[in-house]
C-alpha cells in the first residue's frame, strides 16, 4: 500500500488515481486469477466423496461467488442446502438457507429474502451464526431502505438498521474487525464524527498490510470524511478502497461509483465516465441488480461527458469556418495575383484542394445537423396539429356534456342528470388518447413497429393487440423514441405508474438480441 504520509494532499490523490487507472486497465488480469481459484475448487469438489467435505469445499467457493457472480452464488447455495439436507445437519441448512438469503437480497429480491430469513428462528441456531443472522438483517434492510420510495419508508428501515448494529455490536467479539466496522456505523448514525475516525484510523494503521480488508476499512474511512465534509480525504480512501476491490476482482463494489460521482463534481468528465462505465460492467456481470440501479441514478455522467463533446465539436466546428474564412481571402489574393505568380500554381492548387475537403466535412456535418432539425421540425408540426384538434374536439364534447346536462335540470329529469354524471368519462377518453397518440406517432414514424422488433430476439417480437395500435410497453419506448427518457414522466403521460414503466423497460431489455448501449443507438436511429 502507498505510504501516503511523505507527499502532499494532492500529489497523494494524483498519485491514487493514476494507481487506480492502472489497475482498471489490468482488471481482466485480477479476474482471471479469481477465476482459477473457482476452478480449483471445482475440481476439488469432483474429486471429493465425502459429503462433509463436499459441504466445506462448497462454503469456499460461496465465499469466492458471494461478490464476484450473484448467479453462481446463488447455484451455489442451493448445492449446500443439498449436501446439509443430506447431512441431516440442522445448522448446516440454517446456514446455506441464510447464504440463499443473502445472495436474494443482494439481487434485489427482498420479499424472497425477507421470507427465508423470517423462517429461521435464532434461537435455535448455534450461536456462532448469531452475528451472520443479524448481519443479513442489517445488510437487507440497508438495501430497502437505499431504495425506499418515501421518507417514511426510508425512516422506517433506519430504525431497523439501527438496532440490527446494537445486536451485532453486543454478541460479536469487541476485538474484531467486524466489530470495529460497525462501530464506526454506529458512531456516525450518532454523529460522533471525531470518535469515529480515530476508531478507523486506528484500524487503517493495524491492518495496513491485510490486503483482504484494506478495502473495508479505506471504505469506512471515506463514510467518516464524507461526514465530515473534507471531500478531498474522502476521495483518496475511496480510491484506495476501489484499488482493493478491483485487485480482489470484487465486482458488486459501491466505492468506484462513489468516487466517479464526485470526480465529476470536481470537473474531471473523462475519468468520471471511465470509472462509471467500469462500474457498470462490473455490476452487471455480478448481476447485482442493487447496485445497477444506483449506477444508473448516475448516468447524467455519462450525459453530462456527451454534452461536453457535442461543445467541443461545435467549438471546432467555429475554429473552421474561421479558418475557411482565412482561406477564402487567401484564395481571392491568389486568384488576382496569379498571371503575376506562375511560379506558385502548384501551392495554390494544394490550398484549394485542402479547401475543397474542409468544405465537404462541414458540409456533411451541416447536411447531418439539417436531418436531425428537419426530424425535429416534422415532429413538432405533426404534434402541435394533433394537439388542437383533440383539444377541440374535447371542448366540443365537453359543451355537449353541458348542453345535455343542463337539458336535463331544465325539464326536471333529474334521474337521467344523476346517470350521466355518475359515470366515469376517463377511461373512454384515455382509450381515445392512446388511440390519437398512436394513430399520430405511427404517422411520423411508420416503420416503428417492424424496426422495433428487429431488436428483440426472433422468439419474443411484440404483436399489436386486437383494437389498439401499440401495447403498453411499445408506448413506453414510442415516448423514449421522441425523447422523453424520464420514467415519471413517462408515467404521468401515460398514466402508468412508475413502477408499471420500469417493469416495462425490464421486460424489453430481457427481450433484446442487441446489447444495452447498441439498442440505445438503435432507438434514436428508427424511422431515420
């Protein structure tokens, strides 16, 4: 480990994070280590008859899935609940169930997680699993409360949170690392910020050359900083807990991330997108569903990288048209002193050809920018239309509502007055809205449905239903389509719930034959 004490500050986080590019870099290298050590295991397991061997073999190779493959995990869980079945060994199907649980949760599963852990009762568990009992509850709980909804929710699982640390802080060893860690927990849900850090600190220095918890306690050290408001300390132990994770070849890690959301901040685009895009490969292989989620709240990363690109071209895009401009004048002066400067024919036929491509370049970016302002252009015209006309004919209906209604007070025919107004107009009109929405955007984009589809495996095409023109989910991405990305706001549009939405969008991408980022590409270019 660097030893951070003989440099300044900065030269420290410079220093860190060209380790941490680096090591990026070399991440395959890290991997392909874990993965001989999983294949060793498997072998080992083959080899072996006895099944209370079998079961330990299996415990190591949990622990060498547990960060790296949720998938594999899981598989793996499951194999030792077997082999403990078999056993007749109570506490040994405690103990795998509780491995199921913690992989369940970790995907993102927490009623399936909720409901195995519900199941076992501690009393009856050896207590040496005590502290992985009140640890699963910890760490589900965590999740939901991470990815609560409301305020109330979220307070809810804080409180849970809060007297799971109490439970494990008074039956795990006052020695321990484990200890320690959740001590520091606890110290800054009280806001003993001070106490905390010189608790880590102290653990930091004890355990400076234990690369396996290196990354724990650097993590621990940037929550405390972060708490304390000193970004810069909080940026160099979250490097250094991102180093260890990528040389553990970790892959549902949280400290990358964290540290590409501030680098971003900071102003630095390129390292923050290198380290969020590693992030997301990461999270995806591991299949930590969890941590894909927290990722993709950061994506304005990415956007933010892209529009910084987008300026630059458009400032080279200026730099030209100068430069053109220059040239032009040059090439007038050439022109009118050439029977004098027969001699120079041949520079000024190099200046004119060199001319001749930068203008086709800007052409054909100009050309470019033109079919993307004409799309635009149709789009609004086709919509603005669309929207009078329906506005005008719900006007219409609503006058007529008024009419019949008011006909109806006047001669007295109160019951039929009662009818017309006890029934609900909104389903009717929204059946309508989707079939004007439809009608109009199949209008602009005709193809849609056939280009959509060349995007799903050939199994799982999507065929309209008998009466509409789109099903549900195609709604959701003929919006994403039109540029509306925003899942609330694509709700709201539609009168979906978010949820119903993301369930959409989750629906589709596990229909996909094209990657994540080539169907994003593919979206903008339909009808194109």
């Amino acid at each position: 480990m660097l030893n951070l004490s003989i440099v300044t500050a900065q030269k420290q986080l410079d220093i860190l994070l060209g380790e941490l590019d680096k090591t990026i870099s070399e991440k395959s290298v890290y991997s392909e280590i874990r993965e001989r050590r999983i294949d060793s295991l498997q072998t080992l397991i083959n080899q072996e008859a006895d099944l209370k061997k079998r079961y330990d073999i299996y415990q190591l190779l949990f622990k060498e899935y547990r960060h790296y493959n949720m998938n594999s995990a899981l598989s793996v869980a499951e194999k030792k609940l077997l082999i403990a079945e078999e056993l007749n060994d109570k506490q040994l199907v405690y103990f795998a169930k509780m491995n199921t649980a913690e992989i369940l949760g970790i995907m993102g599963m927490y009623k399936e997680s909720l409901d195995i852990t519900n199941n076992i009762v501690r009393k009856k568990l050896d207590k040496e699993y005590w502290p992985y009992y009140f640890h699963l509850y910890h760490s589900l709980y965590s999740l939901m409360s991470a990815n609560s909804l409301t305020q109330y929710e979220k307070n809810n699982y804080d409180k849970l949170i809060s007297q799971y640390k109490d439970s494990i802080l008074q039956i795990i060893d006052l020695n321990s690392l484990g200890y320690q860690l959740v001590k520091n927990g606890k110290l800054l849900e009280q806001g003993r910020y001070e106490k905390a850090l010189h608790l880590m600190n102290q653990c930091y220095n004890e355990h400076q050359n234990d690369d396996v918890s290196m990354g724990m306690i650097a993590y621990g050290l940037s929550q405390v900083y972060e708490k304390k408001g000193n970004k810069e300390k909080e940026m160099q132990f979250l490097a250094i807990s991102a180093i260890s994770d990528l040389k553990k070849a970790v892959k549902g890690y949280i400290a990358l991330r964290k540290l590409a959301v501030i680098l971003f901040q900071e102003g630095q685009i390129n390292r923050a997108y290198t380290y969020i895009k590693c992030s997301l490969e990461d999270a995806s292989f591991c299949n930590a569903r969890f941590r894909v989620l927290e990722i993709s709240e950061t994506l304005p990363i990415i956007t933010a990288a892209y529009d910084k690109k987008i300026k630059q071209e458009k400032q080279r895009l200026i730099k030209y048209l100068g430069l053109i401009s220059i040239l032009s004048v040059i090439l007038v002066i050439s022109i009118f002193l050439i029977w004098r400067q027969i001699n120079k024919l041949s520079f000024a036929k190099k200046s004119m050809h060199n001319l001749n491509e930068e203008l086709k370049q800007v052409n054909k970016d100009l050309d470019h920018l033109n079919k993307q302002l004409s799309e635009t252009n149709q789009i609004k015209e086709e919509y603005i239309g669309s929207v009078f006309n329906f506005y005008s004919d719900y006007i219409n209906k609503l006058e007529k509502f008024r009419l019949n209604l008011n006909h109806s007070l006047v001669t007295n025919k109160l019951e039929e007055a009662r009818r017309m107004t006890s029934l609900s107009l909104v389903p009717a009109e929204l059946k309508e809205f989707y079939k004007n929405f439809d009608a109009i955007f199949l209008n602009i984009f005709p193809n849609f449905l056939e280009e959509f589809n060349e995007l799903l495996k050939d199994n799982e095409r999507i065929l309209s239903k008998t009466g509409d023109i789109l099903t549900p989910e195609l709604r959701v991405f003929a919006l994403i389509r039109l540029g509306i990305t925003d899942s609330s706001k694509i709700a709201s549009f539609l009168h979906y719930s978010p949820q119903t939405v993301y369930n959409y969008k989750l629906k589709i991408k596990n229909k996909l034959k094209v990657s994540k980022i080539e169907f994003a590409e593919a979206m903008h270019k339909i009808g194109k």
